[in-house]
C-alpha cells in the first residue's frame, strides 16, 4: 500500500509538470519577436523616409527625403555626411515588388565612406530628442521601376565613422560609431501607372 500511496502523490506532480513544459514550448517562439522589438525601440535614432506622391507616371521622378529622427530623451551626434550608393557609403536604397522580391538597384555612385580631415570638429551634427537630419534623392521612376505596379521603398543607414578618425576633443561623444548596428526605415509603398492613368493629389 505503501508503495501504491507514493505513486499517486507522485503522479499528479509528473503531470503538472509535463503540462508546464508545455506551455513553455508554446511561448518561446513568440518571445522573439518581442526581444526584436524591444531591441529597435531601445535604438536612439529612426531613419525615416517618405515620398512626395504616393503615384507616379513612368515619365515621373520620386523625390525621397530620408532623416535620421532622435527618439531618445538623450543627445545623440551623427556623422554630417550621407551618401548613395549602399553600405559603403552609409545609405542603401532598397526597392521590391508587392510580391516582395528585392529589385537591382540603380543607384550605384560608388561612394566610399573616406575618413574625415584631420581637425575637422563639423563632422559630428548634434541631434538633441525630437531633433533630425537627413537629405533626399531624385530616383527617376524608368531607373527603379521596370514596369507599372506596386513597390516598397525601404533604407538601410549604416555608419562608418570609427572614432580613431575624428578630432580627439569628439572620441568621448555619444555618437553612432562604426559599431553601431545599421538601422532600417520602414517601408512606404508607392503605385507606378502609366503616363495617362496617373491621378496626382495638387499641391
């Protein structure tokens, strides 16, 4: 009997515990994308896009202005130059269909990152919270878009500036450095018509 008791006190505490491993099982997964955003909410800066129509023609140019935005309480400093052309020169334009298939891109300068002038204090810009700075591009849409259809338009920056490069006085600010992670914008779609079927909103 004594035997049998010890089984049965047992056995509940087997199952509760199989059930526990369980639920663990389920909720692992959806922790991850959890971990994933809490990772890109704690960067200080967003890059942030948007396009001046949301249609074009296939004989239009999409303007693109592109910021880095401080969404920190914090001061963040950048570095002030941003060029086309992919990783190498901080700013890479990424274009897909609405199936989501990446396109080649066009905007190709091949720009290298070069490190700054030795003394040049400017290379930093000072972004304090709500603060942001950007450029823009001119993409022509025959050079981005092969046909008429829906698209995304995402950008990737990434820095390059190492800290051994700048102006002593600049190595201790809170900058984005060369190890920073790169930081992607979110994507904003466009529709690319033919010529007579474009309608624009008028400014």
């Amino acid at each position: 009997m004594l035997v049998f008791s010890r089984f049965f006190r047992i056995y509940p505490l087997a199952i509760f515990a199989i059930f526990l491993f369980q639920i663990g099982v389920k909720m692992a997964p959806s922790q991850v994308p959890q971990r994933a955003e809490s990772s890109r909410a704690a960067q200080p800066i967003s890059v942030v896009i948007r396009t001046d129509h949301e249609k074009y023609s296939t004989s239009d140019t999409v303007k693109l202005d592109v910021s880095l935005e401080n969404t920190s309480d914090a001061t963040v400093y950048v570095d002030r130059r941003m060029f086309w052309g992919g990783f190498a020169g901080g700013l890479k334009l990424e274009i897909s269909d609405e199936q989501g298939k990446a396109l080649p891109s066009h905007v190709l300068h091949d720009a290298m990152m070069p490190p700054p002038k030795e003394g040049d204090t400017s290379i930093l810009v000072r972004l304090d919270s709500g603060f942001f700075y950007g450029t823009w591009l001119d993409l022509p849409v025959k050079d981005g878009f092969p046909k008429p259809g829906r698209y995304s338009i995402r950008v990737i920056y990434k820095s390059w500036l190492r800290k051994e490069f700048v102006a002593p006085q600049l190595r201790d600010l809170p900058a984005l450095w060369a190890e920073s992670p790169e930081i992607a914008s979110q994507p904003v779609w466009v529709e690319i018509q033919e010529n007579s079927a474009t309608n624009k909103p008028q400014r």
